[in-house]
C-alpha cells in the first residue's frame, strides 16, 4: 500500500478508483474488507459501496482505467468474499443492536454520522416489514448501514435475520460484481466508460433517499409527519419504539 497515492480531497473518497489504486496488490482484500465495515459499522456509511462493488467487477475483466494500471482483481474471490463479508457485516450490526439498543444510536451529529439516518432506516423497516427491508436496504446507501443494527434494537429474530442477510448480501454483491465483470468483457474501451458509469450509479442509489426527502417535506408541509404513524407501533420485541 503506498501511502503517497492517499488522496487529499476527502471528495476523493467518494470515487472507487481512489480505494482501489490506494491498496494496490491487496485491492480484493480491500474491496472485501470495505463490505465488511460498510454494513457492520456505523462509520462504514461514509464508504463507498455499490460504485465500488461495480468498479471491483470491471476491474475484473480489465486493468487499465484511463490510462491508469490497476491490478487485476480476482472474480471468484470477489464472488465469495463480497457476500461472505456482507453477511458477517450484517450479522454484527444486528449483534450490536441487539446488545446496546438506542445506546448504539445516542450520540451527537457529527460529518460521519447523523440521527435523521437512523429515522430514516427505522422508516424503511416500518415501511417494508422487517424481512424486506433487511433485503431492500442493502441497494440503498446508509440505510444499508444501519438498518442491521437496527433490526437487532428492535428485536428482529436472528435466526430469520441471518435468512434474509443471505439473501440480500448474495444478490447485492454478486449481481453487481457481474454485472460489472460482463461488461468490462464485453464492452470495447470500457475505462473510457467507467466514470460516467460509476456517476449512474451513484444517482440511481440516491434516488429512493431523495424521494422519501421530498415526500417528508411535503409531508410536513401538509401538517403530517411520515414517523408520527409509527410511535404507537409496537417494536418487534413488544416495546413502542419511539
């Protein structure tokens, strides 16, 4: 890892090329390891994740970005390494949920973290029922972050937790690790489209988060309060939530 390619935009973050060309030799290792942290730790909601996840697969198939070298990444790691790691991720969250309650959540607003976050993914679990949102949530930037622990605060079953973790981290990781392998296969010159490519995804993830931002203020504006029907629901283990 060479410490002289660390970017010195924290802007730089955002894009997954500037995590990939940072670990270098190790970038499957890292690409997993990010997984890990983006769904089993509060801090992880400020990590890239289905940017990445795509760019890992094109970087797959091709190793060239921009004239850029990359090292070549390995599939059939990715392709076992992703959901292991974003399960596990998940499984911890839901532990720690469990474990601290609204402790988890009882801190101040910081650049890393914020409460209407929290709201919003307690929206989402109240929204879907628990078994889709835990699927749902994970093709959806920071909800997917803390809708685990949030599962575990609220008592969701772990046995019926892990079933639909399965479910959501296999087909979040693996479609998007092959959808991006097939097209760096596939697609002529594919660097040229990996930025614009990663911008689409970044505006399809953001999509459903800005609905519900414009929703809630319209909301309001009516006089309403998208969580004033959820006080009085009972939580999953028989306590109000709110």
């Amino acid at each position: 890892m060479d410490l002289a390619l660390i970017p010195m935009d924290i802007t730089e973050w955002l894009h997954p090329t500037a995590w990939l060309q940072l670990f270098g030799t190790f970038a499957t290792i890292g690409v997993i390891a990010i997984i890990f942290a983006e769904t089993g730790l509060l801090f992880g909601c400020i990590l890239p994740g289905d940017s990445l996840l795509f760019t890992a697969g094109i970087l797959t198939a091709v190793s060239t970005v921009n004239g850029q070298e990359f090292q070549p990444l390995s599939l059939p790691a990715l392709l076992v390494g992703g959901p292991l790691a974003a399960v596990a991720g998940a499984q911890l969250g839901h532990w720690l949920g469990a474990r601290y309650g609204r402790k988890l959540f009882d801190r101040p607003d910081s650049r890393i973290f914020k409460q209407e976050w929290v709201e919003k993914a307690e929206y989402y679990f109240n929204k879907f029922g628990p078994a889709k949102a835990v699927v749902l949530a994970r093709f959806i930037p920071i909800v997917r972050t803390f809708i685990n622990p949030l599962a575990g605060m609220l008592g969701m079953d772990s046995r019926r937790f892990f079933l639909w973790n399965v479910i959501g981290g296999v087909v979040w990781t693996d479609v998007l690790f092959l959808m991006g392998h097939f097209l760096g296969a596939s697609v002529p010159d594919i660097d040229k489209y990996i930025l614009p490519g990663v911008a689409v995804i970044l505006v399809l993830s953001v999509i459903p988060i800005i609905r519900e931002v414009m929703k809630g203020r319209k909301d309001k504006g009516n006089g309403a309060n998208i969580n004033d029907s959820e006080e009085s629901r009972a939580s999953l283990s028989g306590e109000t939530y709110r």
